[in-house]
C-alpha cells in the first residue's frame, strides 16, 4: 500500500514515516519503475509498534538498538520501568512538598522559599521539573503562522494592485496566480500544524 493508506492505518504523518525509514527503522520496498514506495503488512506492524513504544516514551536511539537486535524488548522495558519508578518518587517528593507547606500554613510571603528551593533544585538536576512542554508547541504554531504571514500580505496587495490598475477580464486571470500560491501555502501551512501537534516533527533535535 501506498504511503498515504500507512498515514490512515497507523495515524503518523508522512514527515514522521520517513523519518524513520531514514533512521534505518524502517525500509520499504520501491514500485518497479517508480519513485513510490510500497509498505508491506511487516512495514504496517513495525510502525504500529514504533508508534507504541514511542508513547511509552521509548527514544529514537533506544528503537534503533531494538531493531537492530543490540537489546532486547525486556532490557528495554525493564530500563523504563526505573525511570517510571524514579518519576514517581520524584512526584511523591513534590507531593510531599505541597502537603507540608499546606500543614505549616504558609503564605506566598513568609513561605521557607530556601528549604524548597533547594529541594526543587535537586530535582531539576536530576531531569524532573513539573512544567509542561506544550507552550513549544504553540510557540512554533505562532512561528509557522507568522512565517507564512508576509507571502499573504504581498500576495493580497499584488492581487488588489492587479485589480485596480487593469479593469479587465486579463486582470481577474493574472489573479489567479498569487491566489494559487495563497492556496499552497495554506494547505502547507495547515500540514505543518499538524506535525507540530503529532510531535514527531522534530526527533532529530531530539536524539
């Protein structure tokens, strides 16, 4: 199947399917005579299992070694259980944190901000921190948007001076050039967001 149909079946972009054949996870055959690429039933499964592990927030690195038989499945969950298990001790410690605060009655002005600070610091050391990254996200939506802002503006204006200046059927005609661009952009524009949103859109930054 064609890799369109893979998209529907196992819900990764494009961007992220092909990510992952250039990390050698992943190679499908090519249509004799065509630059399309034909994904097997094998291709199907590996993917969905990539995607699997990757929700299980199972690296790059870490698949590359599964797949190429450097480490086994149970290694690899086995590893990740102690990460669990240290994210949870680590949640407990804040728990702790908020309740002792709540017990001693402290407000945000007379609050033993050093004792904590230092225990918060502790764990940022150690990789935990409770802030979500979701605001990078929207950070690169905002980006993307504001990228593509300056090809509609001078798109419009080329349309409006066409318009204008040319009072005829010749001038509608030309305008159909910048709106066909506006239409390309848009439909990228909307691609990008979706990747974004995937978070498959940047693993080489990644790993």
């Amino acid at each position: 199947m064609f890799i369109n149909e893979v998209e529907n079946i196992v819900g990764l972009s494009k961007k992220s399917i092909r990510y992952y054949e250039e990390n050698g996870l992943l190679n499908p055959k090519r249509k004799e005579n065509s630059k399309y690429r034909i994904y097997s039933e094998d291709d199907i499964r590996k993917l969905k299992t990539i995607k699997f592990l990757r929700e299980l927030d199972v690296s790059i690195r870490e698949l590359k070694l599964l797949n190429d038989k450097e480490i086994t499945l149970k290694e690899c969950l086995e590893d990740k259980i102690i990460k669990i298990e240290n994210e949870e001790n680590n949640y407990q410690s804040i728990k702790d944190m908020c309740k002792e605060i709540i017990l001693n009655e402290d407000d945000f002005e007379n609050i033993d901000i050093n004792k904590y600070f230092q225990k918060i610091k502790v764990l940022n050391k150690e990789g935990f921190t409770m802030i979500k990254k979701s605001s990078n996200k929207i950070n690169q939506i905002v980006g993307a948007i504001l990228a593509t802002l300056p090809f509609y503006i001078i798109f419009i204006i080329f349309i409006v001076l066409i318009n204008t200046s040319i009072s005829s059927v010749y001038a509608y005609l030309i305008s159909l050039f910048p709106l066909l661009f506006i239409i390309i952009f848009t439909v990228n524009l909307i691609n990008r967001i979706k990747e974004i949103l995937g978070g498959e859109e940047d693993e080489a930054s990644k790993y």
